[in-house]
C-alpha cells in the first residue's frame, strides 16, 4: 500500500459518461489531472490507484452509488451540497476540470465550507424509489384528469364537479355519450389504468411499512399523517438520531425563513426550501388537513389557527408552513422516543393534575 496516498486529496467533477478529477498533495500542489469514465470498473481501478485518498464530490444523481462504492473501500468522502458551492458557479470561467480543483482545495481548506450531506443506504433509496414513482403516477394522473376536463370544457361539455381522480375514469364513463367519450378515450383509460397502478403501489408500500417500518406506524398516529408521508419522513430522515434536537428537522426540511442580514439591514426571507421537495409538500399537505374542517382538535390545531388570524392574506400561508414544520417536530420527537405516544395536547394532562 502507497501510504502517501494517504495525505492527497481529490475533487471529483461528477458527469454522467465521465467525472473529471484533480488530486492535491499535502502541500495543496496540484499532482494529477484526470478522466475517469462512468462506470464501475473503472471508477474501482480509480481507487486502487489512490488507495486511502480523501474524495470529495458534489451531491447529484450519481452521487449515491459512487460515494457507496468508495466508501466500501475504505476511502473518506465528501458529498458536498452544490446549493452552498455558489463559488462553482458564480465564475467568468467554469469547467468541469477547474471545479473538480475547486472542491478539492476547499476541502483541503475547511471542509466545514462543503456542508457536507449523507447519502441513505441503498436499500433506503430503493424504498424511497418506490414512494417517487408513485407521486409520478399521481402527478400524471392529475394532469391527464386536467386534460380531459379542459378539453370537454372547450366544447361545452361539463363533468359533475366533486369526482375524485381516483374514480374519474368510471364517472366519465358514466356521464359523457359515446361519441364525447371516444373522442379521449385513450387519455381516459390511461387515467383508468394509472388508478389501478397507483392502487398497487399503495398496497405495496402498506407492505413495506409493516413489515419494515415500525417507525412509520408509529408516525401514523398522528391524525392527517398517512402512509405516504410517514414512510417518506423515515426514509429521508434515515435516523432519528442524525438531528440532536427535534427542532433541526425543520432547517433541514427547508421549512424556515433564509436571512440575509448585513450591518443594520436584516431582510424578511422566504423558507429556504432546502432539502426534499416532496417531503417538504407532503408535510405542508398534512398541515393542510390540521387546520383544515376535518382536523381534529389539537394544540398543533389551535396554534396554527392563531397565527392564521395574527395578519392579512399572507398570514394563513404562515400558518401553513409553520403548522408544516411544527408537525416535523413532532414526528421526529415522536420517533425518537420508543416510549412516547401521540398527544394531541402534550402536557394538558400534568396541569390539570397540579390543578386537581
């Protein structure tokens, strides 16, 4: 083994036919440029040839697979976030060799400056797989309902409002004439045939939950948290113990303000929206159903219910996102106590007591 190798670091340019790289000495010296095609056998030559190294990329969509594949043989990586790599971007003179350098020197600078992210285990990604391509499905199906109602519109006929797209397929077969239904008859049984997949996967993912996910039953109590986004939360999350406070999973979720303050100026920002779009809808959905007619009563209710009326129209949005990363919260406390069960109003029952 060439323990030299051992003081170097690389920066890796991820592509999708070949990843750039650059390697730097002890010294921050430049020692090596080079091309490493996009596969598995050679991207293992790579790291027999620079056995011990440190490796440094940005997440993206390889980035999973390839970070498993070095760590597995025994190298240090570092899957930089790219939304804090501004310094990539932000240049007159871009190229994949020069950000492969620029990662490996910041890395060798202050890797604290990469804001480094964990990659989920392959079994977690395959599980999480699952859950995508079952919003794809739904997402699909929404547009292709969209498609038909606006079509039939355009000639003046209309479908009965309040029609699930669960069971949109069967209703229009119901309500339009022969002559109206052949005319998208081929979008409306794709719709058809989409319900019937989306019903598969769904049973699926009830599968995978109980024989998998414990904690995701467990999320489940909470009323409004569904199947979809209590496996999600536990996928994406991996470990309750990556966060050593309850109240990180809302940065992380992207479900706080940014701030951008400088001397006596300090700006009202939007929430970051960092982290897993899904996630971050699937909660603001959940939240939705809280504060909604049909949430039951709840401290999490009433809280979101009294920042909806503290403003104008732009108050309820508020009270949206701030019930979305209150409910986080509580799913993420929830999950890290084994012992622990859902209180709609957790500590009501120690006051009345002292009261009593």
């Amino acid at each position: 083994m060439n323990t030299a190798k051992n003081t170097h670091t690389i920066g890796i340019d991820l592509g999708d036919k070949s990843h750039e790289t650059c390697t730097l000495n002890a010294e921050a010296e430049i020692i090596e440029r080079s091309t490493v095609l996009n596969n598995r056998a050679e991207l293992i030559r790579f790291s027999k040839a620079n056995r011990g190294a440190t490796l440094i990329m940005e997440a993206g969509c390889h980035s999973p697979w390839i970070d498993r594949l070095f760590q597995e043989r025994g190298h240090k990586v570092i899957v930089a976030n790219p939304r804090k790599l501004r310094v990539i971007y932000d240049t007159d003179n871009k190229n994949d060799q020069r950000d492969a350098e620029i990662l490996a020197r910041i890395g060798r600078c202050d890797r604290n400056l990469l804001y480094g992210i964990e990659h989920k285990s392959e079994a977690h990604q395959r599980a999480l797989k699952i859950v995508d391509a079952r919003d794809i499905l739904v997402a699909a199906r929404v547009k292709l309902v969209n498609h038909v109602r606006g079509s039939l519109k355009s000639l003046g006929i209309f479908l009965p409002t309040g029609i699930s797209t669960e069971s949109f397929a069967r209703q229009a077969t119901k309500h339009l004439e022969p002559a109206d239904y052949d005319l998208l008859a081929p979008v409306i049984e794709t719709i058809a045939e989409l319900s019937m997949r989306i019903k598969a996967e769904d049973k699926h993912i009830d599968t995978m939950i109980a024989k998998d996910y414990p904690a995701a039953q467990k999320l489940m109590t909470i009323p409004g948290v569904g199947p979809i986004t209590a496996l999600s939360f536990v996928l994406i999350i991996g470990s309750p113990e990556r966060f050593a406070k309850a109240r990180d999973v809302g940065p992380f979720l992207g479900l706080v303000p940014g701030r951008d303050q400088s001397g006596d100026v300090d700006k009202p920002m939007r929430i970051t929206k960092a982290g897993n779009r899904m996630m971050r809808r699937l909660l603001v959905s959940c939240a939705q159903y809280t504060l909604g007619h049909f949430g039951p009563p709840s401290a999490l209710k009433e809280a979101g219910e009294r920042k909806a009326k503290a403003g104008a129209k732009i108050a309820k949005k508020k009270a949206v996102v701030m019930t979305a990363r209150k409910l986080a919260v509580m799913m993420l406390a929830l999950w890290k106590d084994p012992e622990s069960e859902y209180d709609p109003f957790p500590g009501k029952a120690k006051e009345e007591s002292k009261v009593a």
